[in-house]
C-alpha cells in the first residue's frame, strides 16, 4: 500500500467491521480491514463469493454504514455525514459502475448518463453527455432505451454515466461480469483509458486476476478479512 | 426541483399508457359523484325557480273532513284570494268502452291557482274557471279508453263532457297519477255525483294567496286552532322541503353508491401504484447511488402519482357530463317541475377534488416504503427485495384516510351517525371480501391440485409470488356485490307482490261500501261467481287522550315522543270478534264481545304491536278516542302482529262486538278475481249499481309500484354499475402490470413445447377462477345482505332465485374472462426469440 503523501489519501478505512443479522445470530460479513488508497491510483479486490469484497466496496462507497471503525473518502469521514450528506458527497464525488449495469430503463442513454449532473443542477448537461457517448462509441445510440442496447453498449453507456460528474474516486464492481470476453476486455480498456485521462482514484471488484493485475494495488479478502495485499 | 420535473417527466414518458391505464381507476367514482352533485345542484336551483307554482299559492289548508262552520269563519279572517279543492278517489265510468276504473277525482274552484299554470291540450280548460259539466283527465285514460275531446264520462249520477288532457299542475309529478290517473272537475258539479256522503273518505283543502298576513306568521299565531282541529297548514317552503327531501334523500343514496366507485377506485390506484413503484425500486436505489437523497428519489414519483390523480380525476369530470344528462332523464317523471340540465361548477369542482385526494391519498401507500430503499440494492438485486415497512408512517396515514372516509360519509348523510355506520358497514364488507377471498385462495392452494397440468398451472398463478388475486376478487366482487344487493332486494318486493297477485290472495279491494249496500255487493259479485273473502266495517275515529293525557297537550309537550302522524291521524278502527285474518295475537287476551248491546267504560281493543310501540303503551294502559263527536274511554287488553303485505282488511286498533255497530261506518270487502277481463266487466256492473263503491284492483296498484321502484333501482343500479366498471379497470391494470412476466411464462412454456392454445387455455381457466372466486364471494355476500335487510328493513321473505343466482354468476365470470382474454391478447403468439432477445 502506498502511504506516504501529504495529500489525505483519497480512501483510507480503519479498523471496517460488518456484521448482519441473520435469523437471530450475528453474521459478521468483514471485520478488522485496514487500508488506504492514494488519489489517482487504482486498487482491485479479490477473493472468493461470499468473502466479502462487495460489501466493502459498498461501505467505502457510503452506500451501506458499517458496524465499526471508519471510512475516509477525501478527508471526509462518512460516518459523520447522514444518508442525504453522504448521496451528496456521492453525487460531487464517486462514479460507480455495476456488473449488471444498472441503467434506468426509463430513460434514453443520452439521459442515463446526464442523471448526476442533472441532480446537482449542472447546466449543459445534454452536451455534455454526448461528448461522453461519443467518447465511448455510442453518439450513435443516444436516444435508445437501455431495452434496445446490448450488454457491452450498455456498460458503455454505465462508463460515460460514471464519469460525467467527473468523480474524484471510481467504484466498480464486477464491471466485466455481465460481458463476454471480447465486449469486457472493450469495456476494461475503456475504462482505464478514461481513468488515466481524468486521473480518477479506482477501487473494483473482480473475479478477474487479469483485470486485477492491470491495477496498481490488488488487496485479497477471505472470509471478511484482508489475508493479501500488494503493489504493482 | 428541475432534476425532480424533468425526470419525472422522462421516466414517466414511456409508460404513460399505464400511468394513465391507473389513473382511469378513479374515473368512474368522480364521474358517479360528480353527476348525483349536479343532478342535486340542478334540483335545488329547479326547487328555488319553482318555489312558488309547487303549490300554486302561498298557503294550503288540508283537513280530512269538511271544513266546519267555525273553521269557514276562521278562514274568513285568514283573507286574501282563496280557492277550494276536495279529492278523494272514487270509480269513474267511461260508457264509450263500457268500462270503469278508480281515479284520483279533484274537484275544484276558486283562482286555482294563483301560481304556475294549469296546463291542459287543449289549453285553457282550467275546470276551476268553469261551473260547465266538464271534465279534465290525466292522458293514461285518454289512451286506455280511446277518449277524445267531447266524449262523455260519468262520475256518480252525472255525466261529464271529456274538456281537455291534463299537461301540468302547478306542484305534481307525471308520477303523481300512476297509482290512480287524475280527473278535475269544477267543485259547483261535485255535488251533482253523490259521490260525497258521510264518513266518506275525502282530502278538504284550502289554497289562499296575497292573504294580508304572512303565511308563516299566520300559522304559527293560530297554531292552536290548527292542532285542535286537525288542520294541517302548509306553505311553499314546506311543500318544497316536502318534494326536495325524498329525492334529497335519493341522491345522498346515490352519492354514497358512488362514494363505493370512488373508494374502490382509490383501492385500484393504491395497487396498481404499488405494482408500478415495485418495479422502480431498482431506479430508486441507482438515483441514490448517482447521489440522489431519497427524498429527491421519492419526490419524483409523488410527482408522477400526483398526475394520476389529476388526469384520473379530470377524466372522471369529462364522463360526468354524459351521466349528468342520463341522471335527470331517469328520474324527471318523478319530478312536479321541469328539471333543466345545467353543468354545476361547484359540483364538477368538488368532484374533481374529492377524486384527486382519493387518488393521491391512496398513491402514497405504495409510496411510503421507497424512502426506506437502500442503495445497496443496486449492487446487490436480492438487497432489499422486501424493504422494511415504515410502519410509524403508514399508520399515520391509515388512519388520517380512514378518519377522511368516515368525515366523507358523514358529510353526505342526514345524520353523522348514519353516515358512521354507513363507513363501517362498507369497511366490514370490504373486510369481509378481502378475508373470504384470501379464505378461498388458500383453500384453492391447498385442495385444488387436479392432474390435468392445464388447470394446476392455472392455479397456481393465481398463488404465485406477487399475485393480485385477492386484490382482483375484491374489486370484482365489491361490484357484485352492490350491485347483486339491489337486483336481490328488487327481486324479493317484487316477488312478494307477484306472489300475492298470482296466488288464491284476494286481489281486488272495495271500499267505501254504505252498510245499505253490503248485500248487493255479494249479490253482484256472486253473479260473476265471486265471493267475498273477507269483509270489515270502519268506522273513522280520532285519539283524544294517551293514558290521561290529552292529545293536544301532548302535541304541545316538547318533550312529546309520539310522532305528530299518529295524533293527527284520522283512525279507521274495527269491530270484529277474531283478531282478523293475517294477525297474531302476542300479548294479552283478545275480548270477542263486550257487554252485550250496551258497552260500559273502559272498553277493551286490541292494538297492533308497532303502533302500541309507537304510542308508548302497554296492555292495561288506557286511550280515549272521540268517534265522530262521542268520546271512549278504552283500555288495551290484547297486542296484534299483523302481516300487511297481505290483502287483509287490517286495522291498527280493533274493538270487541256489541260496541261500535251503532256508529256511522262504511264497509271493507275483498275478494279474488281470476283474470283482468273479470275484473274490468265487475268493475263496470258496480259502477252501475253503486257508483260510490270505489274498487282497488291489486294488479294496478303492482304496476305502478314496478314503474316507480323500477325507475329508482334502475338509477341504483346505474350507480353500482360504476363500482363493476372500477373493477374491470383494475382487472385490466393489473393485467397490464403482469404482461411482461405472462410473456416470459409463455415464451418459456412455448420453448418446452406448450401450444398456443394450450396457453390461452391456462389464462382462460385462471381469469375463470377469479372469477368463480369475486362471482361466489359477492354474490354469497349479497345474499347475505338482501336477506338481513329483506328481514329487518322490507320484512319479506326471499325464496332463493336460484335461476336468477346462477346467471349472475355466470355473468361474474363472463365478465372476468373476457376481460382478462381480452387484456391479455397476443401473449401466447408471443415469438420465443424475440422476446429472449429483448429480454437479455
């Protein structure tokens, strides 16, 4: 793990701890994780199903408030802010992708992508999201439904979504899963392309040691605890 | 705010069929409501524009026997114009078509009236300005007898000249002649017929206008008089509440039937909003990942449900309009005045609102739990498939709706307390609907499971996760059940009448018969091989005193409980040695006899039960009656059950022989007559020989109460018809909102082999079972209902119109599987690769 900079690191979780209720025993799903990520580099997790690598990446994106310890997001401890507080911050400065994509069925790709910056009120939002289809090779399919795109179109449109707003950090989980591997090895190259040109901070989830090794930290979880952590 | 409009706007964009699909849940209650408001509103206006011609005059007089010396002197002193009316029903003979018939005679004279018109075709032939033998007649005996103008038709002992037919008199309904038609005659002829003699039954009425004291001041300074002689005074606002409050009372009826439409409708937005907002959790948990707060994420959706409720409700307003023209169509015969069709803005704007906050109110159930959407869910599908109930909130607005509903019932009932029970009753119902149905799904699940894999894949869907079958068989059988109500209790009065027409029941009733003319009555009837079934004499009476207390005193105590109806009332008593036929002795003893010739003080009756009830006495209390003149002291020694749906000569108060047979009495007769033509030829040969017998032929008196309750039920039913269209809707929302995962079924099952038709079959035995499902469960209700009010409210009894039963739910099922066939078109042709293309 890098630790020297004088800047805050962009994610720094201590001491993270979960745990659920299940039935009416406690199942605890992390315990004891600690790392941090410098600004503008790239962590992957790994580990098998059911070790926990989405419920972390749930926690330090401040989708999910943890059982104990911290999480700091750019100098801001999460756990300060309530549910609103932490959509905002979310909203100023996280990107997310999602295996399954997660677009809004409802609404064309042109408008998919513009939702993070029309929720913040940001002007221009249109053309904006043009720019960012047309960067990923879809200025031809902005006024599709998610219905009409097909699996890797779709992650595309998920890409251009996530960095409209210009995000500081970069979740992504299982961003390949839904694709095959002519669609995903698009998708990652796209991903990374993007990331390098915006310097974006990238934390993912994957299956994929491929994937994983083209990050610039990989950290390994088993059974909700860090057992590996290393630097490219 | 711009984020909240423009998404949604966008989001509901493409599925702005089903928004709209839900939105029209509510339009048929709006559209029910807002046409009984006009139609009340329109009425009322009508009331005040006709305010003075309902009466023809500023005031009215009416006592039920002639007017005495002392009273002509009364009226003397009243002033202003006056005129004279005296009606009584009597047999008119019509020598042209050899046949007579009972008619309402009015005889009058004076200004007559001195508002409105009397309007005749030919015009002008107001019998009032006239003292020619002339007659005016309602136009149903100018059809039934062929009369023209110049025919002749004889009253009594005089014969009349046809002068012109009834249009219009200021104050009466068309329907005011349906029991018997209306002749007028000049009031200087009625002497002429010999139609009137003592104790003859017959209204004497006074109409005065422009009289030097105000009507309402002059009543309420001789309010003494008017008691003490049994005179019942009324003015033009009486007589405006008197015609308002019946068809008042209608239309709170029917808004309350309506309120059913709007209530369901509500219940139909709720469920089609939470299958719509179900699906859009997963874009609830994406927005608030995108840094959406949830508030924002539920904003927008609120926004959307708002919508529905503005267009459902606009749509119910727009349908409105052609209800408004039916409503007054229906029922203007009932009305003494023209009724104008006008739009009420009042009534279009309540409408529009109470429907808007119906459809808003229940739109924020489904609403509640997307605040509690975590954005987890948008990494995880399975996060979150059930979100935790934001119970404290749902249970605030639970019972702010209900506590609504209540005050909504309240507002549109006489009583605040019928209104409460009016709430209650419907929550139980609805209660009721939701328990049974839910019953019989879990029974269908746990029974029904046949070999045939049609019928068991059919049953299943109808317990599958997120199923709508107890919301469907709600909606489907609340509307059955309203509306089965009423065919149901229609059916059992009409079937008590028919019973009484087609059985050995008497069916024609003569009264009116001097105690001269008793003999020659059963000499007449036994020429036509009739024979008097059962036969009483009356003698009319007037109650002085209960238990010692004079009757005008106790009109004067405020604190009086005895209604005014029963102390005014002219009583026709009995005397007779049984109880009577049709009546049960149930308290005390019956004294047959008393006394011999002469009748020592207190004199033993027998009261009917009810009216023992009603007077607030019990055997041995003590009544004074003033017969004609002579007072009776008398004690209650026996109480009666009296069946009156019976053709029995009954009467409230019997006396033992050897009592009354010297006072001036008339006689009762009945007897069954075998067909019309008996009746008719019978009619005439009694006219002949006694002109002023009058003869009640049951089979008339049964249509006219068909016409009149026909056209009330029809308008009932016209409103419950509006609570079946609700849950058609619904039916077709909730097919919509099932579309997508029937084709996938069907693709699916068409990939392993299924045909078409195999597959229609499925959905046709699946809308089948909800329908056998709705179609058992309200017409079991109804029934339950009808007999509980056929019992305690009508008291007739219902034999089970089993025919009747089965078409109804026939119909029930018909209805459901057309309309889910119907909703659910093109799903089993779906091709398979289309659709595992689109749904990758």
């Amino acid at each position: 793990m890098q630790t020297s900079s004088q800047n805050p690191p962009a994610v720094n979780v201590s001491g993270l701890k979960k745990t659920y209720l299940s039935g009416e025993s406690e199942l605890t799903v992390l315990e004891g994780v600690d790392f941090r990520l410098e600004a503008g580099r790239s962590l992957a997790i790994v580990g098998p199903s059911g070790s926990g690598k989405t419920t972390l990446l749930g926690l330090c994106a401040g989708l999910d408030t943890p059982s104990a310890g911290s999480v700091e997001l750019l100098g801001t401890r999460l756990e300060e802010l309530d549910e609103d507080g932490r959509a905002d911050f979310r909203g100023r400065q996280v990107g997310f992708v999602f295996q399954d994509f997660q677009l809004i069925p409802t609404l064309t790709a042109l408008e998919n992508v513009a939702v993070p910056i029309d929720l913040r009120g940001v002007p221009d939002s249109a053309a904006r999201a043009r720019k960012l289809l047309e960067e990923v090779g879809l200025g031809n399919r902005l006024g599709h439904y998610p219905i009409q795109l097909s699996g890797g179109e779709k992650q595309r449109v998920a890409l251009a979504r996530a960095f409209i707003n210009e995000p500081a950090i970069l979740f992504a989980d299982e961003p390949t899963g839904n694709l095959d591997g002519s669609n995903g090895g698009h998708v990652i190259d796209l991903l990374f392309e993007l990331n390098a040109q915006r310097q974006t901070t990238l934390m993912l989830v994957t299956h994929d040691l491929g994937l994983a090794a083209k990050c610039d930290e990989q950290l390994s979880l088993e059974n909700g605890r860090i057992v590996a952590n290393a630097t490219a | 705010m711009r984020f909240i409009l423009q998404t949604a706007f966008r989001d509901g964009r493409r599925q702005s069929r089903r928004l709209l699909l839900c939105a029209l849940s509510i339009m048929f209650g709006v559209a029910a409501l807002v046409a009984v408001d006009s139609f009340a509103d329109n009425l009322n206006r009508a009331l005040d524009r006709e305010a003075k011609s309902l009466l023809g005059a500023d005031l009215q007089i009416t006592s039920r026997s002639s007017f005495t010396e002392r009273t002509e002197l009364f009226f003397n002193r009243l002033g202003g114009q006056q005129a004279r009316e005296i009606r009584f029903a009597s047999m008119a003979y019509f020598p042209g078509a050899g046949k007579s018939r009972l008619i309402q005679l009015r005889a009058i004279g004076g200004g007559f009236p001195f508002y409105g018109e009397f309007e005749t075709e030919p015009a002008g032939a107001n019998p009032a300005q006239s003292d020619q033998a002339r007659i005016v007649l309602d136009p149903i005996l100018m059809t039934q007898y062929e009369l023209e103008i110049g025919d002749s038709v004889r009253l009594g002992e005089k014969d009349f000249e046809v002068a012109a037919e009834l249009v219009s008199v200021p104050g009466e309904a068309a329907f005011a002649g349906v029991f018997a038609p209306r002749a007028y005659i000049p009031l200087s002829q009625l002497k002429a017929t010999g139609l009137i003699g003592t104790g003859s039954i017959a209204f004497h009425r006074l109409y005065a206008a422009d009289t030097p004291m105000a009507p309402e001041a002059f009543i309420a300074e001789n309010k003494g008089y008017l008691t003490d002689n049994y005179l019942k005074a009324e003015t033009v606002q009486d007589q405006k509440e008197d015609v308002g409050r019946p068809l008042e009372n209608l239309n709170r009826f029917l808004g309350l039937v309506g309120f059913v439409a709007l209530l369901l409708g509500g219940v139909g937005i709720a469920g089609a909003a939470q299958s719509y907002l179900q699906q859009k959790r997963d874009t609830v948990a994406i927005l608030r990942c995108l840094g959406s707060s949830a508030r924002t994420a539920t904003w927008i959706f609120l926004l959307q449900i708002t919508v529905v409720a503005v267009v459902g409700s606009g749509c119910g307003v727009v349908l409105s309009l052609l209800c408004q023209a039916a409503l007054p169509v229906l029922l203007a015969p009932l009305l003494p005045f023209p009724m104008e069709f006008a739009l009420s803005w009042p009534s279009l704007i309540t409408g529009f609102l109470y429907g808007a906050a119906t459809a808003f109110i229940f739109g924020l159930f489904p609403l509640l739990p997307l605040r509690k959407i975590s954005p987890l869910r948008a990494l995880r599908a399975s996060y979150d498939e059930n979100p935790a109930r934001d119970k404290g909130a749902t249970r605030i607005l639970a019972v702010v709706t209900a506590g609504l509903l209540v005050l909504f019932c309240m507002s549109r009932t006489e009583a605040w307390w019928q209104g409460g029970i009016f709430a209650v009753a419907l929550g139980l119902v609805l209660l009721l609907l939701w328990g049974i149905a839910a019953l019989l799904k879990r029974l269908l699940k746990r029974f029904f499971n046949p070999r045939n894999y049609l019928l068991r894949q059919a049953a299943a869907n109808l317990h599958r996760p997120n199923n709508r079958t107890v919301f469907l068989t709600v909606s489907l059988g609340m509307g059955t059940f309203l509306i089965y109500t009423l065919v149901l209790i229609q059916t059992g009065l009409l079937q008590q009448t028919d019973i009484a027409a087609q059985s050995d029941e008497p069916n024609l009733l003569f009264f009116d018969v001097q105690p001269d003319q008793l003999k020659g009555l059963h000499s007449t009837l036994e020429d036509y091989k009739l024979e008097v079934l059962e036969e009483a004499p009356v003698v009319t009476m007037r109650l002085a005193a209960v238990k010692g207390t004079k009757v005008s005193a106790i009109k004067r105590d405020p604190d009086n409980s005895i209604d005014d109806w029963i102390l005014n009332r002219e009583w026709r008593s009995s005397y007779r040695g049984q109880p009577g036929p049709a009546a049960e002795v149930i308290e005390g003893d019956y004294v047959s006899e008393w006394n011999g010739d002469g009748f020592e003080e207190p004199v033993p009756i027998s009261l009917e039960a009810d009216m023992a009830r009603d007077l607030g006495v019990v055997i041995g209390d003590r009544l004074r009656f003033d017969i004609q003149g002579i007072p009776m002291e008398v004690v209650v020694s026996s109480l009666r059950r009296i069946d009156w749906t019976e053709l029995r000569p009954n009467f409230f108060a019997t006396f033992p022989l050897g009592v009354l047979e010297g006072a001036p009495q008339w006689w009762i007769a009945v007897t069954r007559s075998p067909d019309n033509e008996t009746t008719a030829d019978l009619q005439s040969a009694l006219f002949e020989e006694f002109p002023n017998i009058s003869a009640v032929d049951l089979n008339v008196v049964i249509n006219a109460l068909q016409s009149v309750f026909g056209r009330i039920n029809f308008a009932v039913q016209f409103m419950g018809l509006f609570t079946a269209a609700t849950g058609v809707i619904i039916l077709i929302n909730a097919l919509a909102t099932s579309r997508q995962s029937r084709i996938r079924e069907s693709v699916m099952l068409r990939t392993i082999g299924a045909s078409a038709s195999q597959i229609r079959r499925i959905m046709a035995i699946e809308y089948g079972l909800i329908g056998v499902i709705a179609g058992v469960v309200g017409i079991g209700l109804a029934l339950v209902a009808a007999s509980a009010l056929g019992t305690w409210v009508f008291k007739v009894e219902f034999s089970l119109p089993v025919l009747q039963i089965l078409s109804a739910f026939g119909l029930v099922v018909a209805v459901a599987l057309v309309t889910g066939l119907t909703g659910s078109r093109g799903i089993a042709t779906h091709p398979p690769l289309a659709i595992l293309r689109r749904e990758s």
